[in-house]
C-alpha cells in the first residue's frame, strides 16, 4: 500500500512540468504563433486592401462587416450580428471557458477622404467620396490573422480559453462602445487587447493623454413666414443655431485650457425666401475628465437654451456619441510591451522610405523622418495636469469597465495631419500589409500569454480595482435607453457608395489593390523621384 502511494507519488511529480518547462512550452507556441502570422501574409493584405476599398463611413459599414465576418466563420468563428441596434455590429467567438480574451478595432473611415493608396499627394479615387482617412482598414485585419494563429494552438494543445472578436463601430462619431458597455457585451470578458493604427509598434499604460467627450446635437423649431413679405410672422431656427455657435465661441475664452469644442451645421434650413422653421448644430464637447466634460455639456445646453429664448424658438437634443477618456491595464501593456521587443518593427524597402518621406515633404514636414526604424518606449502615465487635451476614443469605455489595452501598430506613416485623404496613402500598401503582420505577431503572443498564465489575468484584475479605480468610477454619459445614432452618415453613403463599388478590391482578379487600381509603387511628384533608386 504504501510503496503504491510512493510510485504514484513519483509518477506525479515527474509528470508536474515545472516552470522552466512551461516558459519553454510557451516560448516555442509563440515562435509558431509568429510563424502561422508570416504564413497568412497574403491573406492579411487581401483584408486590408479589401476593407480599405471599402472605405465605409460609421454606422454604414455594411459591405466591411460582411466580408470580415465572413472571414471569420470561414475559420470556423461563431458570428452574432446587430448589437445594441446597430446594424453593422457584430460579435464573433470561438473556443470555451476561461479566460475570455477580446480583440477589438474600428472598422469606420473619415468624410472626403478617398484617396490613390501609395501615392504621395492628394489624387482621389473619387472627388468628394469617403475613404480610409485615419487607417482603419488594417485593425481588423490584424486581429483576424492573430485569432486565428493563435486558434491553431489552442485546438492542437488543448488550451482552455474563449477568442471573441469585435468591431469598433462609427470610431470617428465615437457612436458605439459606450453602448456595447452598456448592454454587456463584454460582461464575460477578461481582458481586452484593442488595436489601432499608428507610427510605430508600441502599448502604453495608465491615464492617458488626449480627452474624452459628448457629441450632442441641438435642434431648434421656429416658424416658417415669407422672408422678404412678412419676416415679422416668422422664428428662424437657423438664427438660433448661428446664435447658439456665437456664444459657444464668446464663451470658449473662459473655459480650460484642455478643452477642445468643435461644431458642425448639420441643416441650416430649405431655402433663402422661407423663414427656416429647423435648424441643427452639433457639437462635440472634449475635456480631459468626466466631471470637466459634464461641466462642458451643461454650458452647452444653457448656451442653447439662450439662444432658443432669443430666438422665440424650442429647443431639443440628443446625444449621438460618448467617449471616456482613457486608462489603460499596466498589467497588460507591460507583458504586451515584452512582446513588441520580440517582433522588433517591419523591414522597410527604399520604396516605402521613399513613399514616407515625399508625403511628409509634401505636407510640409521639414525634417522628413521617414517611417519609424527604432521601437519607442513603453508608453507611461499622463497625469492630468500635463494632459494639455487632443483626440480620443471611446476604447475608454471599455477600458474603464475591465482590464484593456491598445496595441498600436506601424501601418501609417508618422507626422500626419490626421482625419485626412492622406492618412490614407499607407493604408493598402506594403507598409500597411508588414505593419499588420508585426502587430499581429505581437497580439497573438499576448494572447498566449494571457491563455496559458493565469495570474496575468488576475494581477490584470488587481490593477484595475486596486489602483486605477482607487479615485474614480466610470459614470457614463448615457443612460439606459439612450437610442445609438444609426441615422449617421446615411445620406453620404446613399451619394457615393454605387460609385465606389465599382473600386471594390477583387483579390481573385489582382494580387494587390495596387495592381488593380493601376498604381506604380511609390507614385511621388517628380521633383521627388530623385530619392528613388
Ligand atoms: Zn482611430
């Protein structure tokens, strides 16, 4: 009896792999991971020249959501569709059990920015059309190539675990992931690895710069009357919206410094000789804290209100997008980071350099750096009081409610304007396709990672509820039955999209959406061809 209880004693503690054995294990699934990565190249350029000739605006990406998920289920994902009310939202999972790792991105492109890819100066593919004028075409993509890298290893060694992935749904409006947030769509999930486009291949943790903000619209309703026979029968609403952005403006001297305000006339009325009965105006308000940004929103509406009361006019609004500012999982960023120094950045061709460089001249960037040669360090903090404000994300939703990070890769050539036709000369070129494939690699291994080493999920958990909720608690902008803004950028897409899908990519026809579109890469001004070889 006892000599059975000692061999089996012996059995099992021969069986117990040790530590070493699996950092070893881990080491070598994700040399594989990396490797299956090189391997679906072709297939990660094919989705990212096809969902950039897409060039959808958000809310209507309805051709980029059902050639993605098609991939997906291709690869044996299971896909749910119409989240939240939205249209173009979907969910896609494969595997079971813990710990459920989610691989998101935005899928929206940028108003007027259709544009040639690798060609260095403003040359539309259709004047006045959308396009991928920030580089969203490539995020998904990527995360595609690492789920299904890292599938391959969880099928063959047994691995426990759930991949879903999710589509970042009109980024640009910053329309949807409060409100996935708030109808749980990530209830189950664990830890978030977000990916977006960028200058080079880096991860950062904490508070983050930039801002977050409220996208409201104000509408006012006056009262038509005959312009030039009886003004004094009518209230313009129009008169309101222009007095309502006035006072926006007097008022904006004796805000923060951190604030940013912007605003758009979404209908300035019908014609000149009618009195406009409806006139909106929609602003995004941006501050670097929620309370700030609440502070701002409230401004907003006595603002309106004012104007209304001059007016004679009623005044109504609505919300059409949320974005948190932004915290990130150090946890997380730092086994990410471990990563990025693994995969080391893309090998640049003199044709990308050249491509790179003739942009940046192009724009009127003196120093011309080119595209990123050396890996940055790991992104740190921004405390507050150096958070002199910027862009934002409504990623901080989600970051603000489990453990997240963004991965942001090289696919677009750094010192741009942004929001702009040239954001997306990169976006179906070489450049974009190897920096797909590097931050591919490096989602795939934190993947694995998380997969197979538990207490990263749970020190991940700790950071969240220990350290970065210590102060604050997210309290969203929306409420429970806050309708998501499906309406957006229907009529642009109503106008353009016909004319574009005759620009669809057709990889069974043509290797790359260069080829089918004819394009010479670099295509640069002639005074710059000098840099070629
Ligand atoms: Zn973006």
């Amino acid at each position: 009896m006892k000599r059975v209880l000692i061999a089996i004693m012996i059995v099992a503690f021969a069986a117990a792999p040790t530590a070493q054995d699996q950092n070893a294990r881990l080491e070598a699934q994700k040399k594989e991971a990396a490797r299956a990565v090189d391997e679906m190249a072709k297939l990660a350029q094919e989705m990212v020249d096809s969902v950039f000739s897409f060039g959808e605006l958000g809310m209507q990406e309805v051709e980029t959501s059902r050639y993605l998920t098609a991939q997906l289920e291709k690869f044996g994902f299971r896909v749910t569709r119409g989240q939240s009310g939205m249209p173009t939202a979907w969910v896609a999972t494969w595997g079971s059990g813990k710990p459920v790792i989610a691989l998101g991105s935005d899928i929206d492109g940028i108003p007027q920015s259709s544009q040639k890819p690798g060609v260095a100066y403003f040359d539309p593919i259709i004047e006045g059309a959308p396009g991928h004028g920030e580089g969203h075409n490539t995020g998904m993509p990527l995360n595609i190539i690492a789920a299904i890298a890292v599938k391959r290893i969880m099928e063959r060694d047994k691995l426990p675990g759930t991949i879903m992935l999710w589509p970042g749904v009109a980024e640009e409006l910053v329309g949807s992931k409060a409100w996935f947030v708030r109808d749980g769509m990530f209830k189950d999930v664990d830890v978030n690895l977000f990916t977006h486009v960028g200058g080079n291949l880096g991860v950062g943790w904490g508070q983050q710069g930039g801002t977050g903000l409220v996208s409201v619209e104000y509408t006012f309703e006056g009262e038509t009357a005959h312009s030039a026979g009886a003004p004094w029968r009518g209230r313009s609403a129009l008169d309101a919206v222009e007095l309502m952005s006035v006072g926006w403006n007097y008022r904006r001297e004796h805000l923060r410094l951190s604030q940013r305000s912007h605003q758009v006339i979404t209908n300035g009325g019908d014609q000149p000789n009618v009195v406009p009965r409806n006139a909106s105006i929609w602003f995004y308000f941006r501050e670097i804290d929620q309370p700030n940004i609440k502070r701002m929103w409230d401004i907003g509406n006595d603002i309106a209100q004012g104007a209304a009361l001059m007016t004679g006019t009623k005044m109504t609004s609505r919300i059409l997008g949320t974005a948190y500012p932004r915290h990130f999982n150090k946890v997380v960023a730092e086994t990410m980071y471990a990563n990025i120094k693994n995969v080391g950045l893309p090998t640049w061709t003199d044709a990308d350099q050249t491509l790179a460089k003739a942009l940046q001249k192009e724009l009127g960037n003196p120093e011309q750096p080119g595209l990123a040669v050396k890996l940055g360090d790991m992104g740190q903090p921004t405390p507050l009081e150096r958070n002199n404000g910027g862009g934002s994300d409504d990623i901080g939703d989600i970051s603000w409610n489990m453990p997240t990070v963004t991965l942001s890769y090289p696919a677009n050539i750094p010192g741009l304007p942004g929001h702009n036709w040239s954001s997306g000369i990169a976006s179906a070129t070489p450049i974009a396709h190897k920096g797909v494939v590097a931050g591919a690699k490096a989602q795939a291994m934190t993947i694995l990672d998380l997969l197979t080493k538990p207490e990263l999920v749970k020190g991940a958990w700790d950071y969240f509820n220990s350290v970065q909720q210590k102060e604050h608690k997210y309290v969203p902008f929306i409420s429970k039955d806050t309708p998501p803004a499906t309406h957006l950028n229907k009529a642009i897409l109503d106008k353009y999209r016909e004319q574009m899908r005759k620009f669809y990519y057709d990889p069974t026809k043509f290797p790359t959406y260069l080829d089918q579109l004819g394009i010479k890469y670099p295509t640069v001004r002639p005074n710059t061809s000098s840099q070629q070889q």
